[in-house]
C-alpha cells in the first residue's frame, strides 16, 4: 500500500517541530513545504521549500500530494492559510474523481 504524501505549510520553528512528528509517526511521506515568505528551493530538514501556495495544483499534480498540515507559529499568518490546504484538499478530490 502506497504511503500518502502531505505538504507542510511553513518553514520555520512550528515547521521543524511538526515534521518531526510527521517522520516519526511513520505514516505521512513529506513532498515538501509551503512557504510564500520562504526562499523557493531552500532546503528545511532535507525538504524542498517550493514556495507561494499559487503553485499547488502542480505541486498535487506532481507530487499525488494527499493533504496539508499549516506548521506556522503566527497565529494571523497561521488564519490565512486555511483556505490553501482546503485547495490542496479539493484538487486531490478532482485528480481522483
């Protein structure tokens, strides 16, 4: 049985933290991390940082990413990326249907 794929949203501290847990509970394979704010292509814990959420019906497409976990500390900027996982959501129900 394939392992899922999940995109992390965000780079720093919170970013660390929930990627540790991700890889230990052995159940997720990380794609990579979100982060507009971030340098595109910056490695954060061996994984790719691929930018702006502008990007995730390719990065779904590309990568059969499954969902998203926001991993950003700021709760102002935490509240704005709830509508991009909800995408990431919506565009693994359309590649599947």
């Amino acid at each position: 049985m394939p392992v899922p794929t999940i995109l992390v949203f965000g780079s720093s501290g919170h970013a660390g933290v929930a990627i540790d847990i991700i890889e230990k509970q052995n159940i997720w394979k990380i794609a990579g991390l979100i982060d507009p704010f971030a340098v595109t292509g910056r490695g954060v814990m061996g994984y790719e940082v691929f930018g702006a959420e502008i990007f995730l019906p390719e990065l779904v497409a590309q990568t059969g990413v499954a969902t998203g976990i926001v991993a950003v500390g700021d709760n102002f900027v935490r509240s704005r990326f709830h509508v991009p996982v909800r995408r990431v959501n919506r565009y693994v129900r359309e590649r599947v249907s």
